[in-house]
C-alpha cells in the first residue's frame, strides 16, 4: 500500500471472513462504525481502521462491510450495488 497513490480515491473496506467488525476509532461504542455499525471485539482490528484512515487523509473512505460466511452471490450483489 505504501507505493500506491490513494490521493482522491475512494476505499470501502470489507472483509470475507472473521468475526471481529472495522470500526472507526478504538473502542467507543459511540463513533461511527465502518463496518455495518458492529460492536469491535478486536482492539488491533480498530486501531488499524484508525491507522490507516490517518495514513491516507487524502482518500474518501466510505462505509465498508463484514461479509462473514456471504455467498457467492450475496458479494456478487454488494459490489454491483456499490
């Protein structure tokens, strides 16, 4: 990630497999949540969501989504509605 140029891109992050959520900010139940609005179970989880949306201020991050155990066609139809 480091040698691609994120500036004006627009990341929506999403996972396929865990249980933990992304989540904007460490542990406050209160913020925004990235993922599907999620309780974070997983301190490193959040934390790297925090991490990476101050590494990359330039890019428009939009809400993203935990696909634990989707389809096939259950991602085929997120993405298409993206």
């Amino acid at each position: 990630m480091e040698s691609y140029d994120f500036k004006g891109k627009t990341v929506i992050p999403f996972a396929t497999s865990g249980g933990s959520s992304i989540k904007n900010g460490r542990s406050s139940e209160s913020r925004q949540a990235c993922l599907n609005g999620r309780v974070v179970t997983d301190e490193g989880i959040a934390k790297a969501c925090e991490d990476l949306k101050a590494a990359y201020p330039d890019v428009n991050w939009k809400e993203g989504k935990l696909l634990n155990r989707a389809s096939k066609q259950e991602l085929e139809t997120w993405v298409k509605g993206l």
